[in-house]
C-alpha cells in the first residue's frame, strides 16, 4: 500500500492546535459553473455550511403535526441553502422572483452545489431495515434531485 492510500494512524497525525481551523469561515469559497443552454454560467462561489446552520435550517423546513408525524419543505430547503452558501456572479440576482422564475434544469443545477439535508443511504438501510427487506431500492437507486 503506497503512503497517499493508506489511513494513517491517530499517532502518526499531527495534533491540532489553532481551534480557529475549525470555522467555516477560515475555508476559502470553492468555485463552479453550471453548463446550460450549450454556456458556461459563473462563476459561483461555494461558501461550506456551518454545522449549527445546516441543523437549524433543517428545523426549518420540518414541520412536526400532532399525531408525531412530520414534513420537510424541499422548496424551502434548496433556496436557503442557497442564499446561505452561494456568492452569485455579477447579474444573478437572489431574491424570490428570480430563483422561482429559473428554468428547471438550471435550478437543479443549483441544488447539486448545495448540501444534502439527509444521508441517503442511511435513510434507505433504515427502511430495509424496518421492512426486513434486502430488496428495498438503493441510494444510487434513489434520484437525487
């Protein structure tokens, strides 16, 4: 096993000591394009999501009814996700209007740059599990739009 593939050990990893590489801030945007209608649109600028963000946008859009059960707002999940996490190019305007007027295609190529809000496949072994049930569809089964 060459040194690049192998999983080093807790011993041979340097111990961390400046706490503020911990912050979501101190990481620098990434950047992407999104290809639509035979263009290169961007660049975006990708800024990661907070831990305490994400749990609270997620507590968000869940709504919790009195008979225990519950529903996630999709919608609402993709558009803060964006408002949170992207720096748009000149032009692109983030406000309501705009995102619900995007062609489709172009929106699920928004939604690709954000965080999922569930481990999938988690969620898909969870149900295998509860119906005892091999056969129930895997993530890579399972679109992810």
């Amino acid at each position: 096993m060459s040194d690049e593939t192998k999983t080093p050990t807790k011993e041979e990893l340097p111990l961390g000591t400046d706490w503020n590489e911990l912050l979501v801030s101190t990481i620098a945007p990434e950047e992407a394009y999104i290809i639509f209608n035979k263009k290169r649109w961007g660049p975006f600028r990708i800024k990661p999501m907070g831990w305490s963000k994400k749990n609270k946008l997620l507590n968000a859009c869940t709504t919790y009814t009195s008979d225990g059960s519950s529903s996630f707002n999709w919608d609402r999940w993709w558009k803060e996700c964006i408002y949170a996490i992207l720096i748009p190019p000149p032009g692109f305007q983030m406000n309501e209007v705009y995102l619900t007027s995007l062609h489709e295609k172009f929106g699920a190529a928004l939604e690709k740059l954000c965080p999922q809000p569930f481990d999938i496949q988690k969620l898909v072994d969870q149900a295998k599990k509860e119906l005892g049930n091999s056969e129930a569809p895997t993530s890579k089964d399972t679109p992810q739009t």
